[in-house]
C-alpha cells in the first residue's frame, strides 16, 4: 500500500514491476537473498591466480596495467 506522499504505482509504471521483485526479494529469508545477492563472474587474469604479492603499490599498478584487459578498470586510464 502506497504512503499518502508517494503516488500509486500502475502497471503503466516501468518502475512497477521493479518495486514488486524488490518487496518480493525483502520478504524471502535472509539466507536465501544471500545465497541469490552475489554473482560470480570469472575475471580473465585475475581469477587465474589464487594468491598475488606486490612489494609496493607501483609494482601492483605496473602489474595491473601490463596484465589485465583494459575493461575490467584496473589501468590508469578509466
């Protein structure tokens, strides 16, 4: 039910069904939003390692800007 400041919303509404998903998802468990909250999605050069060490942050910026696709907004120039 709509607070008397905030107006209705219809099925015209593309927020609509939107707000519907998100009151669905806020009744579900806390366990279960979760389990469904985070999407693993594989980091080409990154991921391919389980463990990296950098003597200082320009070792790890140099690393960064030599190895990883440009993309995944690890360079200098975003």
């Amino acid at each position: 039910m709509p607070r008397r400041d905030e107006p209705a919303l219809t099925e015209e509404d593309p927020a609509a069904e939107w707000v519907r998903d998100f009151e669905a998802a806020a009744r579900r468990p806390l366990e279960e939003r979760m389990r469904y909250a985070f999407i693993h999605t594989y980091k080409p050069v990154l991921d391919d390692a389980r463990f990296r060490a950098f003597d200082t942050m320009a070792d790890y910026r140099r690393w960064c800007e030599e190895s990883l696709p440009g993309w995944l907004g690890y360079g200098r120039d975003l």
